[in-house]
C-alpha cells in the first residue's frame, strides 16, 4: 500500500464535519471555556469556528455580550448560522491573517483545532492581537496528533504499519501541536503570562461502525486518505483497524481526544 499522499485540508460539508470529529471538537470546547474563566458580558472572537462547535461553547457557559466566527469556508460559515441561531452570534467569511473587525474590537479571541492549519503563525497572532483590546485574552487549543487525540492515533498507526509514508501522518505534519512550539508561538508574539495545558476527554463510539463510516464521508485528511484508496486497500485498512481499536464485549470502542490548550494575556 506505499504510495504518495497529498494531504488534503479541504472543509466543506458542515453534518460529515461534525459526524468525523466535530462531535468530539465540542467536549473539549466546553473544558477549554472553563479554563478561561471568563468574564460575563465579554465580547468574543472565535478564530475558524468552522460548523461552530466552540461558539456554542461560549454562548451556553461564558454569558458573552457577543461571539463573532470568522472562517475561510463558506460552507461552514452556512453551517454554523444554521446550527446556532443565538442573536448574540454572527458568522462570516474572514482568516487568522485578514480578520474583517477593527482595532480592539474584542475582549477575548479564541480558536479551536486551526492554529496548525495558518500557514503564517506569527503574522496570525499579530492579527489576533490587533482585535483584542489591551489587557485581553488570546487563546488556542490544537489536536494532541501525536499522542491523546486517539481516533487519529489508531487510524494513523495503522496507515503507516500498512506501508503509507511516515510524512501522511498528521503527527509528523503538525509538529507544532505540542507545549512547547504553542507556547514559543504566544511568547514570541508579546503575549503575558503564557499558560499551556493539556485537555482530555472521553470518546465512545457506539460500535466500530460508528468510528470507521465518518472516514468515508467527511473532508480532513484522514477521510480524504481513505478515499483516495481502491477498495481493496480500503477494505484491507478497515480490518486492519477493526483488529487494533480496543472494541469491549459490547461492541463499544471507549477512547479519549486529548488537545493542548494555551492562552495569554495582550
Ligand atoms: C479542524 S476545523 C475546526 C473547526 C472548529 N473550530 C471546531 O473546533 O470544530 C479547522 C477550521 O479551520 C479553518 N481554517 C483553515 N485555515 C484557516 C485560516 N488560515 N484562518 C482561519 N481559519 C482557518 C477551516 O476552514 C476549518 O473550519
């Protein structure tokens, strides 16, 4: 099964989205808030909010005067003024580096599961200081790829030991979700008071169907992998995976999805 793999980073169609891995972005969305401790009546900008699973967040635990998702899909954009229908809430097109709200707009800017996809990171943290009023808070979490975010773990694994290039695996691509690269990329941009933490929760699935059939539908990279291959490669790396998931008597698969969260102040 070696065979080149062009990463494939396209987002587009908000239910697979959420049946993949959005399912899974909302529980540590709703840790991440807590963690922040924000305050009520805060203006808020959430940074890729894609189907809008962090917004949501926001709107039901932190009171917020207003939340703002910006993101480059428009598909997505659709999807999450579809799903949150909250008055406080307003989505529109707009990307880390070119965000459409003017100087000190916000209280609080934070983004879920994109900063690994800014091509310009540092040119992205400028932009997201220029919008946070002095005294704010910046703050991201991003996939732990190459340890606690386990669905894609095991599905990666597998890939490789089946003889795909080590470079498919969206660990080696996103080296810089770790502790340390997240907390150089907020220290480097001036940020205060840098803080780094791990968020884990819990992800059981229903049964293995549950965990294999949103490979074959969703647009990230691992589901546009497994289309990419003939069915019998495909076949081969669903039995593959079946044999290696911890499926329990029940049939249920429990895993976690671990993140890492870092946050400052402007
Ligand atoms: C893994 S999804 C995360 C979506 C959502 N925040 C969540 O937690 O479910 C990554 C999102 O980042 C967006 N994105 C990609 N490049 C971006 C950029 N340069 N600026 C802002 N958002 C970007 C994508 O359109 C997509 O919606």
């Amino acid at each position: 099964m070696s065979r080149p793999v062009v990463p494939v980073d396209s987002w587009v169609g908000g239910t697979s989205y959420d049946n993949y891995v959005g399912r899974w972005s909302r529980p540590v969305a709703r840790e991440f808030v807590a963690w922040l401790d924000p305050q009520s009546g805060s203006r808020w900008l959430d940074i890729g909010c894609g189907t809008g699973a962090l917004t949501e967040s926001v709107l039901l635990a932190a009171a917020p005067a207003a939340v703002t998702g910006i993101d480059p899909s428009a598909d997505f954009v659709a999807h999450a003024g579809a799903q949150v229908p909250d008055p406080r809430a307003t989505f529109r097109r707009g990307t880390a580096t070119d965000i459409p709200l003017p100087t000190a707009a916000v209280d609080l800017t934070v983004s879920g599961l994109v900063l690994n996809f800014v091509s310009d990171r540092p040119a992205a943290l400028h932009e997201m200081r220029r919008v946070t009023r002095k005294g704010g808070t910046i703050a991201a979490y991003v996939w732990d790829y190459g340890a606690e975010m386990q669905l894609m773990r095991y599905f990666w694994d597998a890939v490789i030991d089946r003889g795909a290039a080590a470079s498919a695996d969206e660990a080696a691509r996103f080296d810089f979700c770790r502790p340390g690269p997240l907390r150089h990329l907020f220290v480097d941009a001036g940020l205060l008071a840098v803080e780094v933490a791990p968020i884990v929760v819990p992800t059981v699935f229903a049964d293995f169907d549950d965990y294999w059939t949103p490979f074959l539908q969703a647009s990230a990279a691992a589901p546009a992998y497994v289309r990419s291959l003939g069915e019998d490669d495909r076949v081969a790396l669903r039995e593959a995976l079946r044999q290696r998931l911890p499926v329990r008597a029940d049939g249920t698969i429990a895993l976690h999805a671990g993140a890492w969260a870092v946050r400052g102040r402007s």
